[in-house]
C-alpha cells in the first residue's frame, strides 16, 4: 500500500470555522490542520510536509528554500498572488486554486450591496424600531431618495464568470448593462461594450470584476472618478488594490460620486489608517461575499479532486 503523503492546512479556519468537515481528506493524507499561522512560524509547520493547503499565508522564495519535500500548495481560493509561483515552478512544486467557485455568491453580494443603496431597507427598519412610524402623521414615510433599478445603467468591469453572472441579475431587473472586455470569446451579445473612459462616465452602477494585475492596478483612481456622474455609485467585490483609496475618500468627502460599497481593501484585515474606515457614504463588509457555506462547500469539495488529481499524477486547476 503507497504511504500517504503529509498535508498540513496553513489557516484553515477562514474556509472552515467548524460547519464544514476536513474528514474527506485523510482519505489521501495524514492531515495537520491549523487554524492559522503566522509568518514566523510557516516554515516550522510545513518544512516536512509533502503537500500544503493555504488561504492568505504568503509562500515565498525564501519559504520554499526550507521546505525540500514539498511538492503541491493548494491554494483555498480563486486568486494565487499569495504565492512565488515561479519559485515552486523551479522546485518542482505543483500549485493548483479553486476556480468558479463563489460565483453565484460573490454575484448575489453584489446586488446586496446595490440595493443596500436603492431601498436603504436597514436605514428604515432601524428607523421603524425606534417608533418613528408609530409617530408618523403618515401611513408611510421615508428618509431617504428611493431608487428603482429598471432603466438604470450598470457597468461591469471585468467579464469573467463572476461579471458574466452579474450582467445576468442585472437583466432580470431590466436594467442596462455596459461591459469593457479585451477576450471577444467573454462577450454574450446583450451587453454593450465601451471603452473605460465611457464605462465610468455612463454607469449609474459601477462593479469591480476584474483581476489585479499591473494594468488594473487603481484602475478607480482621481482621473476616472472625475468621469463619472455624481449620482453613480461604485461596487467592489474584486479586489482592494483595484482602487486608489485615497483619491476615493477625496470624492466620496466632496461628493463627487453618491457612493461607494466594497467587500475588499487594499489591506485585510482593515488597519485603523485605512482612508475608507468611517468615510461618507461608504459601505464595507469583512471580505464575506465568497463565504456562504455553500460556496464554501463547493470550496472543499474542489479542493478535495484537486489533492485527489495531484497525487494520482494527473492534476487539475494548476496555475503554474
């Protein structure tokens, strides 16, 4: 019978704080889990260990340089930039990721964050549990402009599956969607696709679906807000470094945009000298889009056939 190989989990507690099961994955090693690891103890955890899961924890250069038996980092979601790939490339080591997904979730906390917006339904409630309807001299009331979505303009900027998905929702409300996309093959024919420039200055919604890379870098910056109407507002579900957060807080301070609503920052967790914490008409949530336990689940059970392809010789989802 072949040995099982050694798999350590480097943080697996953001995946799995305890409604999900590790169990399927002794199948195929013997399993060391840690809920999570800093850096000064990566190398200790995992120098003899065969094969890694990670979600945050950064693998690099350095890190590989101690660890001679490992050969796979499974990384715990969709983007890898955590770790060295060429590095593991040059050693051999295999690094495979999730793709696909927290599709379906990080597309429906869009549109939470979109109507969060439009109908403002905590603002009310909170508003109704203090009494102020029971002192209403009317049979309704409310605080705030209500927006209907319908003839609306959403642009979506980047046109992979999760911006696919988004565009699909957005037609369900009959709104109008715009797209930027460079890949043709992305392009489904019902929406229109304009340049940058155009994208910001025509949407009344604008979403993040693009991957960081050193073109989209602050593609959200002093110059692009300038474009765009004062009754837009901005969705980032994507990643922080998509946005300049200061020039950010500078328009949202003069009330350049109406408002802006993200699931990511530049540094996560948030550090008290974010520009964001406490801005005007901003909207954050701690990273949650992709946490439905669904999503979560599907999470495992990809990791699970990665492993599984990995150590039958033929693997899948490799990023390197």
């Amino acid at each position: 019978m072949k040995a099982m190989i050694k798999l350590t989990i480097l943080d697996g507690f953001a995946a799995n704080p305890g409604d999900l099961s590790w169990e399927p994955f002794k199948k195929f090693a013997e399993l060391t889990i840690y809920d999570r690891t800093p850096p000064e103890l990566t190398v200790e955890r995992i120098a003899d260990s065969d094969a890694i899961f990670l979600n945050k924890v950064a693998i690099t250069e350095e890190i590989l340089k101690d660890c001679p038996k490992l050969k796979y980092i499974g990384v715990l979601a969709t983007g890898y930039n955590v770790v060295d790939l060429e590095a593991a490339k040059k050693r051999g080591i295999i690094v495979t990721n999730i793709p696909s997904y927290s599709t379906d979730s990080v597309a429906q906390h869009v549109f939470s964050l979109i109507l969060n917006f439009t109908n403002q339904v905590e603002q009310h409630s909170i508003s109704v549990q203090n009494g102020d309807w029971i002192n209403s001299k009317d049979f309704c009331y409310w605080l705030s402009p209500l927006t209907e979505l319908k003839g609306k303009t959403l642009g979506i900027f980047g046109f992979g599956s999760i911006g696919q998905k988004v565009a699909k929702i957005a037609h369900a409300f009959d709104m109008n969607v715009l797209i930027n996309v460079h890949s043709k093959k992305s392009f489904t024919g019902n929406e229109k696709s304009v340049s940058v420039e155009e994208l910001f200055a025509q949407s009344d919604f604008l979403t993040l679906h693009a991957p960081m890379t050193a073109e989209t870098k602050e593609i959200v910056n002093e110059k692009t807000l300038s474009l765009m109407k004062k009754t837009a507002f901005i969705i980032n579900t994507a990643r922080g470094g998509l946005v300049n957060e200061s020039d950010l807080k500078k328009a949202l301070d003069e009330q350049k945009i109406a408002g802006y609503a993200s699931d990511v920052l530049l540094k996560e967790p948030m550090t008290k000298d974010c520009s964001l914490f406490k801005a005007k008409n901003c909207v954050l949530t701690p990273h949650i889009a992709w946490a439905p336990r669904e999503a979560r689940q599907r999470l495992f059970n990809i990791a699970l056939e990665n492993l599984e392809a990995f150590i039958s010789g033929k693997p899948i989802n490799v990023v390197n």
